[in-house]
C-alpha cells in the first residue's frame, strides 16, 4: 500500500498581506488618513511662529551669527527669532533736550518724551561709560551727530527707558545699560563667548534704532 501523505497545512499569510484585497487597501487607507489627521495639528503646532512682528530686532548673539555668515558669504537658511522691541534713534532723543538750552544734561520736552528717563544732573559720557568725552548726553547729542558717541547715547537711553511706560513706547529693549557700557569699552562677550570690537557693538546698537 503506499503511504497516505497528510496534507501540510498552509504556511500563515506574512502580516502584511492578511486580508489582502480592496477591503485591506481600503481600511489601509483610512488607518493613513486616521494617522496623517492627528499627526497634523501637531506639525502645525510646533511651526507656528513665536513672534509675529516685523521688526527687525534681534538680540546680540543672533544678530553676530547673522553677521558673520554675511561676512563669509554664507545664507542662513533659519534665521534666528528674537521676541525684542527696537529702540529710537539719536534724533529722537536730541529733541529731549530743550532748544532754548540744548546742551543742558537734562532738559526733556514734556509734550515728546513725558515720563522718560535720563541720567543724573551733571553726568557726563565718561562718568557714566568710563571712557570717551567729558561732554554731557545732550551736549553729544547736538553737537556730535554721527559719532560714536552719539549713537551709544541713545542706546544707553533706549535701554533705560525700556519697559517703564514713558513716551519712548520701548517695550523689549534686547540690552541693558551695562552691556551698552560694555559695547562702548570693547569688552562684551555675548551667550556664545565671542567677544565684541566696538564696531561690532556700534553696528548692532545702529540696527536697533527706529
């Protein structure tokens, strides 16, 4: 007699192809559609921008990482975001001094710039920054345009009236006072640890004038 082979049971469809068909193609395809909708909000989410103005400012370490790119031919792809407000420019606070007595320290115009701030009667740029003229604020202001000296004031002063609610309307100023010293003097490092020329600082607190 020969011998009786038993059949040999059907080897299990790999997973990928259980209930292979329209029906497996079909519920395949909504398990897609069920992935792509919950995944979506997410994606959108995380690309939504944190700071929607176009300003321009940018706090210091993102504005040297600008630069030297620029410098070296390099086009960023991302460019950093910085929740910052810019300052006003040394024109701006020139008018704070009286035409009447324009070289006066402090002599601010009520109806422009109520409710600002400005050094002590009788500072002068050296007794504040540690260096440069002994001339006063309003003396520089008038007197100098288009020095150094005449941006670093308005910077020192954009940083002193940031946030307190005067006619300035400087709500986010990116630096302190002592980091506009800093700049002045040539020893600012910023969050990087690169350390700043003067010139890297004039040409950044020049960005930040409106």
């Amino acid at each position: 007699m020969s011998e009786v082979q038993s059949p040999q049971p059907k080897p299990p469809a790999p997973p990928e192809e259980v209930g292979a068909g329209k029906y497996a193609f079909a519920a395949s395809r909504r398990n897609w559609l069920k992935v792509g909708l919950a995944a979506a909000p997410v994606v959108l989410m995380h690309n939504r921008p944190t700071f929607a103005s176009t300003s321009s400012c940018q706090a210091p370490s993102a504005w040297m990482s600008i630069t030297v790119a620029n410098r070296n031919g390099v086009s960023l792809s991302h460019q950093p975001k910085s929740s910052c407000s810019l300052g006003r420019s040394p024109g701006y606070w020139k008018q704070g001094y009286c035409d009447s007595n324009p070289y006066a320290l402090v002599s601010p115009q009520a109806g422009n710039h109520a409710g600002c701030s400005y050094p002590a009667s009788g500072a002068t740029f050296h007794s504040i920054f540690g260096a440069g003229p002994t001339a006063t604020f309003g003396t520089l202001l008038w007197q100098s345009p288009g020095s150094t000296e005449f941006h670093f004031v308005a910077a020192y002063l954009n940083a002193a009236n940031s946030g307190n609610g005067s006619a300035a309307g400087i709500t986010n100023y990116p630096i302190s006072k002592g980091t506009v010293i800093a700049m002045y003097d040539g020893n600012y490092v910023d969050s990087t640890g690169t350390r700043w020329s003067q010139a890297d600082g004039l040409n950044y607190i020049k960005s930040l004038e409106s």
